[in-house]
C-alpha cells in the first residue's frame, strides 16, 4: 500500500484528532510516569524474582515445564508498593480487603493522570462530559480465594474419609476457611472488572461513559478506540483511557506454564536470536484524552496527537490462539489510511513483541510486508518493545506501549528495546525498513515530516490492533516540560575554609536524615540559585543520585581536611574547590576544537536533555538533503550494531571530512548556545583548524545559517574529486617532541611539512601516506610519541588545494558581519581584522597555510586571556593550551573531556567548574518540570498496597493465629462447688452506684493458684495458648432499672468503650504487665479461687482462637499441662462450650475486659446480694449530651468502618468522606439502639437527611432532651 493508495477521503480522526494531554503510570520498578520513563531511557531491567507476597517459589516452582500443578518461570515484572489513603477516596478501611487491588490502585492512576493534564483537585472543568473506559482482562485473582472458600464440602468429605471425627474436621474446615478472606457485601463488586471504572467515576465524581474492555492483550487499545469514539460522536469532553492487570498469581502463571509460553530465562528479549518465550508482569497505565481543538482552547499541555487507529480479526485460521500475519496486516493498513499518511513516513515502531519466537516472527513478517509495499528505506524505524523491560502486562500491555511512544515523541527521543544482542536472523532486519533500537538516542526530525510512532497489541483470540501518533508542534514556543530528571550542579559556600567543612558535614548529615530526600531537593534548589561572594570559600560537584552526593561530599570533607590551607584543589570523583573566586573580567576566552575531535555518538546524552543540540543537527540534515546526501545526524548518532565489523565502518564514515567537520560544528554550535543561555559571555574567541570557523560564528560575523551552510560547504570541498580516488592526499601525524629536531628531520621529505604548531612540544605532520608512514617508524624508535589523525587528507598543505576555490565560492555566497568578540586567527596568532573584505581574505587561505596555535594561546595569555573554556568534543585543546602555559596561573576546562562518559554530566561538571571559578552563570537545567510542592496532610490512614490485594494486620493476625500448632491444656475433673469453701464477691463500681448482680446457675469450674505459673491477662483476650469463654447474654455490665437517662447511657457506654481500648493498650505494653493488673485487679474484689485438690491427666485441644461470649455455659478456665499428653481420641464425653463464630473472620479477638470476667464469675459464687436502691440522676446539659453521643458514634463507626477515631471529624460527609452508604448508616444507627434501646429510632428518609456525623449527633441530642423532660 503505497501513499497513493491511501483513501483520499478524510476519517473522522483526521477530521477531528485527539490529543493526549495526561499520563499515569504504575509498571514494574517505577512508582509514577516518571519513574517509568526513567527506567526506559537508562534501560533497566526491572523484571525480577517472584516475591513472597504473590506466591511461594518453594511450593510452585519447578524447572521441568512438565511437572504437574508447577509453574518453571520464576520471574516477571512486579510492581512496588504505593502509598495508599483510603480517606482520600472515601473508603472504608474495613472494605478494602473484598476488593481487589486494581480497584484502589486505578483510583490513585486516575487522579494522578487528571492532575497531569491539569485538572486535579482545584480545577474546575465539566465533570458531567467526562468518562472512563478502561482495558480490562478479569480480577482472577479477587476470585480464587472466595471460590476456594466455597470448597469446605470438599474437605469436609475428604477429611471425614479420611477418619477423623466430626468435631475435628469441624476445626480443621475452620482454620481452612481462616486463610481466606470471607465473603462479605462488598465481595461481588470488589470482583467485577467494570467495577474498578465506575468506582473511579464515583469517587470523581464523573458523569460521562464508564466501562472496561476485554480483548485479552490489545484490551488497551480497545478501550483507547472506545473512547475516542466518545469524543469523536460529542457524547463526551475528556476521557480517562488505558488499561489494568493486577494478576501475577500463580494462577496467572499456570496458565501461561501450560500453554507453554513462558522463557526459561530471567529476563524476556524479543526479536533476539535467543529468544524464547515471555515473562508476565503486572502494571496500570492511563491517559487523558480531549479532542485537539478544545485541547488548544483551554491551553492544555499536549504530548502527542493520535492521527488514526486500525482493528482487525485473525478470521478463520488453523488455530484460534495462533497470531496470523494477516489479520495485522489488515490492522496496520486501516490504521494508515485512518491517519491519512504512509507508515512510511514513521521514526518508531512500538511492537507488541511478547518474545515468543512464533509471535514475534509473526509480527515482524506483517510489519515488514506493509512498511516494504510502503517503500519505506532501509533500515530507517526504530523497532522496539517496552515489554523486555517491564514483562508482558496483558490487558496493560498497551497503555504501557501507547505511554512509552507518546513520551518518546514528547522528548523527541528514540527509547531503547534491552536484552538485544544478536537480532534474529530470521527476519533478514537488515534488508528490512526496521532496525532495533538498543540504545537511548536522539530522534532528530526528517526533514518537515513531524516524528510519527506506531503502537501494537494483538490479542490472545486473533484480535489486533494499531494506533498511529504524531507530535504536537505548538502554534507558540511553550516552556520545557522535559519529565525525566537529570545530574543536579551541589554547590556550597562559607566565608572560610573552615566553615565550609562544618557546613559541609552539617549538609551530609540532613542528606543522611530520615527527611534526605526533602533535604537534597532543598540543596539542589539553593545551589541553582546561588550568588556566592567572591571572597567567599566554596566547592562543587554535579550528583546524580541522592546516593552520589553522600559519597562526593564526604569525599569533600576528607579533602577540605586534607588541604585546610590550599588555594584550590579539583578531585578526580569530579569535586571543584576554591579558597576564593577569581575576578574574571575580560578573562575568558572560548575555544573551539576542529577535526580529529570527532567520535560516534558524541553529545547524545547532551542532545537528550537540550533541544539546542537536535536543533543545530536538524538544520544540517536539511542542507544534506537538498544536495540528496545522508542524514548528518544518522551518521553522528548511528543506529545500534551488532557486528564489531559494522561499527568499524561507521566510525570511518563519521572520519570522512564532509561528515566529521559539520558534526563537530553542529555540536559545538549547540553547546555554545546552552552556555550562553546561562550566561556565559566570553571576551576572546579562538578555534583550531575547522573550529576556527565556529569562532567567527560564535562573534556574531556569521548567522545560524550561514555558518551552517559553511562548514558543511567546507566539508564537501575538501572531499577528494570525483575520479581522484586513487589519487594520494595524504595524512596527518601528531609528533610530540623536540620541534627544532623534528624540524631537522623532515628537512629533506619533500612531501612533509609541519601543519600545525600546537603547543611548543607537538607538531602535526601533514604529507602523503607513504612518507609519513616512515616518520611514524623513525620517530617513534627515537622515543618521540607519534598519534595518527583520523583525517582524510594532509590538511593545511597543498594536499588540499583541490578545495581552495570552491570554499572561496562558498564564502562569497555569506554576509560578513563586524565581529563582536575578538577572534583569534590560526595563520596569524593575532586577531582577525574587522573588515568584512580582510576576514574573507584570511579565510580563504587559513585552508592552504600552518596553523599557529601555541602562538594563538600565547598572545591570547598576553592580552589578558585566563579561563579557557573549550566549547565541544573532548579535550584536545585544552591539553594543548596546558602545555604552552605550563605552570603559569591559568584555568582550562573542556565541556565534554571523555568519549567515555556521560557527555550530558560532563557539560554539568565543566559548569560547576566555571561556578566555582567565579563566574556568573544561571542553574544549568534544560525544561525541567515543575512539579506542584507535595501537600502535607494533617491526617491520614496511609497503607502499602501493590499488586496483592490487602489483607489487613488485623486478618494476617487471624491467618497466623489459625495456623498455629494447637497447645493442650487440661481440664479439671472435680466440680468446682466442692473445691470451693468461700463465696467470691465482685463489685463493679460506676459513677452512678455500686451494685451486685443476682445470682445465677453454677457452673464447674477449673481453679487457678495465683502462686503458681498462670495465663496473663493478654493471652486470655488473644487465644495465645488457652482459650478463655464468657457469655455475653449472662454478661451485664448496666442495670437499666437503675439510670432512668439516656445521656447515662451514652456515659456508661464510651467508659466501657475506654477501659476496653485501654487494657488493648496494656496489653501492647508488655502481658507481664496485663497479668499482674489482672493479679491486682482480683485481689482488690477479693476473688478467692483455692487451688483444685485434683486435675485430670487429660487433654483438650483449644477451640478455634476468637474470644467470645457464648450463650452456653462458660467452658472451663485451664492452666498450663502437668501431665502427659493423650490422644485427642481419648477426650471425654463431657460436653465443652462451643466457641461461636461470627459471621466474618475477625482479625483480632475483641478483648474482654475484666468488669465482664467478674460480672460473670460474681453471681455464681458470691452470695445472693440485695438489689440496691436506683439512684436517679441528674439531667444532662444539652452540651453534654452531644458530648457523650459523638464520642459514641465516632467509637461505632470506627469499629464498622475502619477508621481509627483520632481520623473522624464530625463535619466529615458519611457517603462522600467515608464511603458509608445507606445500608451502613442503618447498620450502625443499629449498633446504638443495641447497647441503648432508649435512643429514638430514626427512619429512612430521616437518616438520608443526616449527611454528617455532627448532624446525626445534633438530632439525637434533640431528642434526648425531649425524653428526658417526658420522665421528668
């Protein structure tokens, strides 16, 4: 399908495109957009081992693929743990455990890729023409344990068979049933994936189109067609898109094992000769969508423009799991003639590419079919999948694609595809339109065809699709935006050298802090600001990590230690200390290297972060174009080979004079912008060789494009003629010696001569090939040190006559301009007139006449030249200008010193020099974002929460407690009525009376010494080795006959409410601690229990660990076993109180406080006591009454939501602040009525009305103080 095939009328996406103008991102090793972008560009792999909280490897995995119920991969791609706040969201905690975790985790991606595009909290926007559809593949993971749970029939009958009683498989069922979460009324939607759409529109209140969309791995780009058609038809202004997968379960990771469709390996690398199989991961991605014009309307930001998008089924075909290349290629080709434009015109592919052999062979032959008919070039897209860094994320698996591809042409750069060492050779990629991007580059634009990217998803079934994005070009010049963060300049200062060591050590400590990371961003922000006193002592370093500048500063410490007295000092970790600062006015001078400078991929990471870089590379590649030439930048910038051959080659072409020459020029032209961004404004300018050029430049004696169109002019003239191939035009030596000798020893080579004075000990020869390969011999024998150039040609000498006249035409085709800086000229030493006729002149013999550097730096020196910055690659000039001024006072520094290391921290190192030198300059930062300070919050309930879903501490309490070995204890077999010889009285004080209950029936029971070693008070309440039972029903701990006040009540109830919280509190303290309260406390109602004259020698295994209150009679208080075990076979027939179970798994036991243990040991042992008097009290103020009452309701719908007290407010809204729906405001209105059936009952309709606490607290209040005054 070539572009004349395309369907000349326009789609209704051409018609009305859709920008993206928000993100979020949750994948494996990043927490948020930024994290996941920075993990692409740096390349991390960030699959790793499964952790214990998704499945045990101990018990699942095995190598052999073939073992049954066992999975053989062992990795995938998980995601970290997030801070989540379910008051944020208006849920109760209590509920989070029947959802699963692509409920809670989707509502933060949502909120955070709204506050990315701008409409967080705070932002008006219409909310009613808003919607949210998703990509969805089933919450598996929800539904395994509550199915699991409904299995008891099973164990029951397995369990039986197997002869155990019913009673035991009874417990055994239970503690079964305790591993799993129990079914609740939140279970079913907290299962349902549509759910987790609508929950986010609920809490956000958001009125348009909610739903998900299952079409297995291409579901995200399923739910980005739906919602685009959303905007598209008008029914909506903006829509969240994107997809969830949660589920890295083991069932997860059965399905795949038996397919079989995992790699053995521990890493994934499709389109690799290696590749074998996939690797699952878990993720969440979304994005904001509103169409393009109202997008431009409202000034939103804008990252890229979705311009078309193509589905297609497989159809009928040998197997409906297989992929089929035909049913993609029918998907690519909608998608292009959707967008309107070939896929020809594409920089980056973002494949689907899974890394199964058959799958990713299948798509590559699609791809390849459609670019090829395109007539796309050789090797000319970037090929990529995100997937060998993150794993396959399923139903997430395209928003992560779709997000890499929009950020790349955001950033204008082209992201890496890791784990590619050899392509496939199957493919043929290099005769292919695609190439494999395994390196991080930068995406320099064709020509006026804007950067285009193309994103993949095919589904498990022979669903597929494709989506075309474009970059936005904003009508105006917008502000950076640049998301990824880079090395950060330190910079400190004190007045003394002694003070800037304390404060250094004061640094480091914050930097070591608990608050480290709000420290360095402080430090960072104070450095990029910094004015610092001349006079004053200071030191500086570029970090990039938290990590690194702990290091470099106690590196600073050790030296300011060291060296207390010195004037400066410059660490090889990169460290710049001066005494003081220099005054450097009409001091500086700009240098600017010429060829042989030159390496591959010079200036990338540069040209990442600093648009100047691309833009200087941009212009060239224009010019190159109109002569039909290669792309500068592609020969600077190579795409990535495999073959140490291939590299070698394209070194050499980047060595060929008419490529070296405009690349080193596009580099130095853009850095020397980036400098004078910042301020720096030299006072001398000066180039070697070709760099002389730029000096003009940088003078302002040529414009942009003229000096563009020059040293690419200059390059093409010194390019051999055509058919003087053979023809010899010699090469270049660097000599490093005796000049005088050398001079001698080349007298009599007719065909050598000195090209260059570089430093008053080295010299380049310049003469033909075969006599400079003798001098290379000779001299090197004689211990000079000899470096070959990589140069085309003996430049500076005859050899190069052939490029005098057409570079002499080139110069007459530029405006000369008066310069405004001093240039120094290479053939003179001095600076250039300022005559545009003479500057000419000079110039066009500089081709043909030795360069006179050494001279050039020493009059440079003697005008007042001091600072020499060397503006471009490496640092070969700024060796040379420390070999002529030796040990004279002078500071030089290269921008970019190694072809090793990060050219983008190099720049940021040579700035910090300049700044700790004493120069002037701004922050050297390029369109970072500015990202909204973080808003503390006065409360909170923060959990962790990953891709697991939540189990509360409360639950894993009850898991653990389950799943204990069960202690023995033995029962006593004497009835308690003989053994005992006095009545115990317990008397419970309040602050009304003293009363003593009546006296029920006995009951046998088990006597405990207080000498000897007995339970304390915290393993009663926790079941931690003996189970201790009471009734509530026999449990009274208020006699209603006796306070005639409902506000009484409300009083008795949150005293009761206090000591329960309280012995909780005790108990955290230490049980030596409960235990001898529990001592004092029956010491002081001067409970006697005498010692049991005799004890059984039999044994009971506790009940199932809840502390209860059974309506049966109380089972036997026990102590510790002094007697041999027996079988659990062998226990009496005497019938023990069964432990009643609520209806839901109760994490931990509700304490029982010991005003309940005596109310129900007093009445059955103490003597019948007369009923005391009522005392009736006084009426509450209304004041108080609303007191009791909110204290009260805060303790309910703590215990029915979740909420700790300390966090609910009495303005806070039941539905809106705390998720507490209809059914939970009459369950808790219930809870009340239960413990104070005085209190009026509120119907319906009134308790819809009481929107908040404090308004359900004022009414009760209200009609409290009517009953009270009917009693009265």
């Amino acid at each position: 399908m070539v572009d004349q095939q395309l369907n000349p009328k326009k789609s209704v996406l051409q018609q009305t495109p859709i920008a993206i103008i928000g993100m979020s991102a949750l994948f494996a090793k990043a927490e948020n957009l930024q994290q996941y972008w920075e993990n692409i560009l740096a390349k991390i792999n960030c699959i790793s081992e499964v952790p214990e909280t998704a499945w045990s490897l101990k018990d699942y995995y095995d190598p052999d693929p073939s073992t049954p119920d066992k999975t053989y991969a062992r990795a995938g791609g998980f995601i970290p743990e997030i801070d989540f706040d379910p008051l944020e969201f208006g849920l109760p905690p209590d509920t989070l455990e029947a959802l699963d975790s692509a409920n809670l985790l989707a509502l933060v991606l949502a909120k955070q890729a709204l506050k990315d595009a701008g409409y967080g909290e705070g932002k008006e926007f219409n909310r009613e023409t808003t919607g949210v559809i998703l990509g969805a593949s089933g919450l598996w993971k929800s539904i395994t344990p509550l199915t699991a749970r409904l299995q008891y029939p099973l164990w029951e009958k397995v369990l039986k068979n197997s002869g155990l009683s019913a009673e035991q498989t009874e417990k055994i069922i239970e503690k079964m049933q305790a591993a799993f979460v129990p079914w609740t009324e939140n279970s079913f939607p907290g299962m349902l994936p549509n759910v987790v759409a609508g929950r986010i529109t609920n809490r956000l209140d958001l009125g348009g189109t909610n739903c998900v969309v299952d079409a297995a791995c291409a579901s995200s780009l399923s739910a980005l067609k739906m919602a685009i058609s959303e905007l598209i038809e008008g029914r909506c202004d903006m829509m969240l898109s994107g997809g969830f997968d949660t589920d890295n379960s083991i069932l997860n990771y059965m399905c795949f094992s038996k397919t079989p469709a995992f790699s053995k390996k521990d890493y994934l690398n499709p389109f690799d000769a290696t590749s074998d199989g996939m690797m699952v991961g878990e993720g969440l991605g979304m994005l904001v969508l509103k169409r393009l014009a109202d997008a431009e309307r409202d000034g939103d930001r804008i990252y890229a423009v979705i311009k078309g998008i193509g589905t297609a089924s497989d159809g009928r075909y040998k197997s409906i799991y297989a992929p089929r290349t035909e049913g993609q290629v029918r998907a690519l080709r909608r998608a292009y003639e959707d967008a309107g434009f070939s896929p020809a015109t594409l920089g980056l592919m973002e494949a689907h590419g899974t890394g199964t052999p058959a799958g990713d062979f299948c798509e590559f032959t699609a791809l390849n079919q459609v670019l090829t008919e395109n007539q796309a070039g050789r090797q000319q897209i970037a090929l990529g999948s995100v997937k060998s860094q993150i794993g396959h994320t399923k139903a997430a698996a395209g928003a992560a694609s779709l997000i890499k591809a929009t950020l790349a042409l955001h950033h204008k750069i082209l992201p890496p595809t890791i784990n590619v060492t050899q392509p496939n050779p199957k493919f043929k990629i290099e005769e292919s339109p695609f190439y494999i991007n395994t390196e991080t580059r930068p995406w320099i634009q064709n020509g006026d065809t804007p950067r285009r990217a193309g994103v993949s998803s095919f589904g498990f079934g022979g669903t597929d699709y494709h989506v075309v994005l474009e970059e936005y070009t904003p009508k105006f010049p917008q502000g950076g935006d640049r998301i990824h963060s880079t090395a950060q300049s330190i910079l400190l200062w004190a007045d003394t050298p002694q003070q800037l060591s304390q404060k250094c050590q004061a640094t480091l400590e914050q930097l070591q802090s608990d608050n480290c990371g709000e420290q360095y961003h402080q430090l960072q922000h104070h450095s990029k600001t910094a004015l610092i006193p001349e006079t004053s002592a200071r030191v500086g370093f570029v970090a990039t990590s938290l990590e690194e500048a702990q290091k470099l500063l106690k590196a600073a410490i050790k030296q300011l230690q060291i060296q207390p007295q010195a004037e400066a000092w410059e660490h090889p970790q990169g460290i710049y200390y001066r005494q003081t600062g220099l005054s450097l006015k009409g001091k500086v001078v700009a240098l600017f290297p010429g060829q042989g400078s030159q390496y591959l991929n010079m200036g990338r990471e540069v040209s990442l972060n600093f648009p100047e870089i691309q833009q200087a590379y941009q212009a060239l590649d224009q010019l190159m174009a109109q002569d039909n030439l290669p792309a500068l930048s592609d020969i600077a910038f190579p795409i990535p080979a495999f073959n140490p051959e291939v590299i070698k080659q394209q070194s050499q072409q980047l060595q060929r004079t008419e490529n070296a020459q405009p690349a080193i020029g596009a580099l130095s032209l853009g850095l020397y912008k980036i400098l004078q961004n910042v301020g720096f404004k030299p006072d001398f300018v000066a180039g070697h060789s070709f760099g002389e050029l730029t000096a003009l430049w940088a003078a302002g004696v040529f414009s942009d494009e003229d000096y563009c169109y020059l040293i690419k002019a200059r390059g093409q003239a010194m390019t051999v003629p055509q058919g003087s191939h053979d023809c010899d035009r010699g090469t270049m030596l660097a000599v490093s010696g005796d000049v005088a000798k050398i001079k001698q020893l080349i007298a009599g080579m007719a065909k050598v001569q000195i090209a260059n004075y570089n430093a008053p000990e080295q010299v380049v020869l310049s003469g033909s090939k075969p006599e400079i390969a003798t001098l290379e011999k000779v001299l090197s024998k004689q211990g000079y040190t000899v470096t070959p150039l990589p140069v085309s040609a003996a430049f500076h000498t005859p050899f190069v006559h052939h490029a005098s006249q057409p570079f002499a035409e080139a110069l007459n085709r530029v405006t000369f301009n008066t310069p405004q800086i001093p240039v120094y000229a290479n053939m003179t030493g001095n600076a250039y007139p300022t005559e545009a006729t003479a500057i000419r002149k000079l110039l066009e013999a500089h081709l043909l006449n030795a360069v006179q550097f050494a001279q050039e730096i020493e009059n440079l020196y003697a005008q007042g030249g001091y600072c020499f910055v060397e503006i471009g690659s490496r640092q070969i000039l700024t060796n040379l200008v420390k070999q002529t001024l030796g040990d004279r006072p002078h500071v030089a520094i290269a921008l970019n010193p190694s072809r090793q290391k990060d050219s983008d921290v190099q720049l940021r190192q040579g700035v910090i020099q300049l700044r700790v030198i004493g120069l002037s300059l701004k922050d050297l930062d390029a369109s970072p974002r500015k990202l909204p300070a973080q808003k503390s919050k006065s409360k909170g309930l923060s959990i962790k929460l990953n891709a697991t879903n939540y189990i509360s501490d409360k639950t894993k309490a009850a898991f653990e407690s389950a799943f204990k070995p069960e202690p023995v204890v033995q029962l006593a077999s004497t009835p308690l009525d003989q053994v005992v010889s006095d009545a115990a009285t317990v008397v419970l004080d309040s602050p009304a009376q003293t009363f003593v209950a009546s006296t029920n029936d006995e009951v046998p029971i088990t006597p405990v010494s207080v000498m000897e070693e007995s339970v304390s008070l915290g393993e009663i309440y926790h079941q931690s080795d003996y189970q201790f039972i009471i009734s509530k029903d026999e449990t009274n701990i208020m006699n209603n006959s006796t306070h005639n006040t409902i506000a009484y009540l409300f009083q008795q109830f949150y005293q009761h409410q206090k000591e329960m919280l309280q012995v909780h509190e005790q108990y955290v303290k230490t049980q030596s601690q409960s235990f001898q309260a529990f001592l004092q406390l029956l010491q002081q109602q001067e409970v006697m229990i005498p010692q049991s004259s005799t004890i059984a020698e039999q044994t009971v295994v506790v009940p199932a660990p809840v502390v209860q209150l059974p309506k049966t009679p109380a089972a036997p208080i026990v102590e510790p076993p002094q007697t041999p075990v027996v079988p659990v076979a062998e226990l009496p027939k005497t019938p023990v109180a069964p432990v009643v179970e609520p209806p839901q798994v109760t994490p931990v036991a509700e304490p029982v406080h010991i005003s309940h243990i005596a109310s129900y040991l007093e009445p059955r042992y103490s003597a019948p006591a007369p009923q005391p008097t009522p005392v009736v009290t006084e009426t509450a103020s209304p004041a108080a009454n609303e007191s009791y009452i909110s204290r009260a309701l805060m303790e309910v719908v703590s215990d029915k939501t979740g909420y700790p007290t300390e966090m609910l407010e009495l303005e806070m809204d039941l539905e809106a602040d705390l998720g507490v729906d209809s059914i939970k405001r009459v369950e808790i209105m219930g809870t009340l009525h239960e413990s104070f059936p005085q209190l009026p009952k509120l119907s319906p309709e009134e308790l819809a009305e009481k929107r908040t606490l404090a308004q359900i607290v004022q009414y009760l209040a209200g009609q409290i103080m009517v009953a009270e005054k009917k009693i009265a």
